[in-house]
C-alpha cells in the first residue's frame, strides 16, 4: 500500500473519490431528461437524443464540468434541478473514517476537483468537506481540466507542494495519469465511485475500493 511516511501532501478528488458518485450520474442521465422533457415539452427520449450526445462529445474537458456551460447549452436551471434529487448526495462508504484518520496527521489536506464553485455549493451544505480540508482547488480556477498538464503546472505554482512527496486520490484514471506525468509521486485510484455500479478496472493505479478501506493499513504504517 502506500508509504506514508514518504507523503507531505494529500490531494484528493471529491465525486467518485469522497462522495458517491450515484447522484450525479443519476442526475445527469435520469433527472435531467425527466425533468428537460417537462419543462421543455417533449417525450422523454427525445430530451435524452438531445442531453447525452452534448454531454459525451465534451467527456473529459473544462466545460464537461461546468454547471454553468450545460444551464447555458439547454437552457435549463441546472442548480435547481440538482436541489430537488439533493437527498442523493452522500459520502461514499469509509470517507468520514478516512478524513477523520487523515485530520489527526500532520500532513496537508486539499480537494482538488474538476467540479465547480456551483457544483461545490450544492454539496457542500450536506458533507461540509471543510470540516477535514485546509483547501479547495477547482481546475475551472485554472483554465484547465485535471486531465491536462497545464492545471498541474499551475497547482503546484498555487500551493507549493512537493510533487515526489504528494498523493492524488481519484476516480478518474486520465487524471491519475496526467497527475503521474506531472511528477506526483503517489497514486491511488478508487474502484468503486458509484455506490449503485460495478466496480471499474484501474489497471496499473494502485486501488481500493474505496478510500475507508486504507485506514487499517493507514493506522499501521503510523
């Protein structure tokens, strides 16, 4: 597992990683053709044709991430609609464990997230995230998607980490990727970021299914 003891900086993903995945991926592919369908008068499967193609030929890029960008493109309170399926964010299984473990070491403790100031401001109030964190990075504050190297150049500018001695918790393995040709020195990858969904393959990242599954291992390498 992993060598603490070699690791200063922790920079962990919020959705897929801390928080469940399954509300978005239910908002986005339920809740939003539901409610587009209503609010703009046409079936169901035709607000799918129009949602999912928009949402997958931008798949890894800034505005996929943007809550902004999609209210524009479909004319829709994306906010709001999110505000009604709320009772759906969560932390996913061991997280609370894994901070409260994490807060007790001396090591600094950032989110560092695709995710928007919006998208923040919806969940935020249910997990308060701030309870265990000394930082909040979204890479819309840098002009550029974790999965390109221009946000890690200018993270590291930003906090001054070391990257052999950093870690980056996610979901997403184009981003553990970019972050391991950036020179992050620590990798971990989280199988299992939908509750509701097989775990997916990391091949060679290092993995648990989720991050409370590290504490024991945690706990002994202190």
């Amino acid at each position: 597992m992993l060598d603490w003891a070699k690791i200063d900086t922790v920079m962990l993903d919020m959705d897929g990683t801390l928080l469940d995945l399954h509300f978005d991926t239910y908002y986005w592919l339920q809740h939003l053709p539901e409610r587009y369908s209503q609010l703009k008068g046409v079936t169901e499967q035709q607000a799918k044709n129009i949602i999912y193609p928009k949402l997958m030929s931008l798949r890894g890029q800034l505005d996929w991430y943007s809550i902004e960008y999609w209210a524009t493109q479909f004319d829709i309170d994306i906010v709001a609609l999110q505000h009604e399926v709320r009772h759906k964010i969560g932390f996913l299984s061991g997280t609370e464990d894994f901070l409260n473990w994490l807060s007790t070491t001396d090591k600094q403790i950032f989110l560092v997230t695709n995710a928007d100031h919006y998208s923040l401001g919806v969940k935020q109030p249910h997990v308060r995230l701030d309870r265990w964190l000394h930082g909040f990075y979204h890479s819309h504050d840098y002009g550029f998607a974790k999965e390109e190297q221009g946000f890690w150049q200018a993270l590291e500018k930003d906090i001054g980490y070391d990257p052999e001695r950093s870690l980056m918790v996610d979901d997403n393995l184009e981003v553990l990727a970019a972050a391991q040709e950036s020179g992050i020195g620590h990798l971990l990858a989280v199988s299992k970021p939908d509750s509701q969904r097989p775990p997916q393959d990391t091949g060679k990242f290092l993995s648990v299914e989720n991050v409370g599954q590290a504490v024991p291992t945690l706990k002994e390498a202190n």
